[in-house]
C-alpha cells in the first residue's frame, strides 16, 4: 500500500467530507472525524493496517467550494504538515449555479475552479509524499441532465489537474454511477449529492483501491 509508517493523512473538502467532524481539527475521540467516509477510510486503515500506525485527518467544511478551501489552505492543510493529501471539492462550486441560479457572485464556474485547484495542487504537490485527488461527482443516471453535465466538466478538470502533477485520481462519478446501475439515485442520496452509507462506503473503497490497499493487509 501507498500509505507508509505513521504516515499522516489529511482529508479536506466539503459536506460530503465534514460529515460533523469536531472543530476546528477533525481528530479524536468518538465521532471526532465524523462519520462519512473519512471514518470508513480510518476504520479499514487502522483495522487491516494496524502496524503502520497511520494518523487521519478530516478538514472537510460543508458548504465549501475551491473558493473557501484556497481560503483556509494555510491553516487547514500547510500547518498540519501532512505526508499525504486527499482532495475531494466541486460539489457546491456546481451545485450553487443550479440551487441559487440569480445569486451570481457564488458560482464557481469551471475555469475558476480549475485553476484555483491546480494552484493550490503546485504549491503543495511537492511538500508532501502524495496527493489524491477525487471527481465531485452528482448521483444522476442522465449524462445530459444539465448539473450532470457541468458536474462531469469539473471532473475532467480534476483529471487534467491529477495528470499534469502526478497525483493519485479518483473518478468518484464513475464508481458511484456502478451503484445507480441498481439503486435509485434517491435511495442512493436523498438530494442526489449526501450519500447513505452504502455511498460513503463506496467513496471509501475507491479512494482505498487508489491508494493500493489490501483487504489482507502485509501478508500481501
């Protein structure tokens, strides 16, 4: 696997990411890193991976686009000094041009969404032993439904961006989009965007298979 010896990984993002993790470090006891998918990821890691000891993070802030991570960066992921780096954003930077269509100055639109991305990648890229970065993604089955669609343009910018730095890519679309073969996108998420936690666990396990993660751990 990827992840080293008391290697340290920080998760940030939005809502999806947050999942009620305290504040203002996403670490501890109980619920303190939430109960998405960063806990699942801790879970499997610390479970299957016991010896090597790795330390997770979770920096997620519901309601966040590029805008506000580029906001935080300092505080939320330089000064935690990581080894590893996950990034998963572009949900609300789409979604507020679909929800609040006449409130303008909240959209993120995908020129600025990428290159914010890709500047705050360069500048950390080389600081740390890797960094994943993960497609936001929209729980719809129709690839011309409009926020599908734009969804789908973030998604390739990360793509882009991933290739050009040497980054771990996650295409969460695209793993999710197996699961709406057989479950509706409601039951799935009730707004299409907050998984249950068949879908948290669905990001969890894409993230993990990335990361070259094995169930039987060092014996492998």
């Amino acid at each position: 696997m990827k992840l080293e010896y008391k290697d340290k990984l920080v998760m940030i993002g939005d809502s999806i990411t947050d999942c009620g993790r305290s504040r203002p470090v996403g670490e501890g006891l109980f619920e303190a890193i939430g109960k998405g998918y960063v806990s699942l990821v801790d879970g499997l890691l610390g479970s299957v991976y016991p010896e090597r000891n790795i330390r997770v993070v979770n920096m997620g802030t519901g309601g966040d686009t590029v805008r506000h991570l580029k906001a935080r960066w300092e505080t939320d992921v330089t000064a935690l000094n990581p080894d590893w780096l996950s990034i998963l954003i572009g949900i609300n930077d789409v979604w507020r041009q679909f929800d609040t269509p006449h409130i303008t100055e909240g959209h993120v639109y995908v020129e600025e969404y990428e290159s914010t991305l890709e500047e705050l990648v360069a500048q950390t890229r080389p600081q740390v032993k890797g960094l994943v970065l993960m497609t936001p993604f929209y729980l719809e089955k129709n690839g011309s439904d409009p926020m599908r669609a734009t969804m789908d343009l973030y998604g390739k910018a990360v793509k882009r961006i991933a290739a050009k730095y040497d980054c771990v890519y996650v295409d969460l679309q695209e793993a999710l989009d197996k699961m709406l073969r057989h479950i509706y996108p409601a039951t799935l998420a009730w707004d299409r965007v907050h998984p249950n936690v068949p879908g948290h666990m669905c990001i969890a396990r894409a993230f993990l298979n990335a990361v070259d993660f094995s169930w039987n751990g060092e014996e492998e």
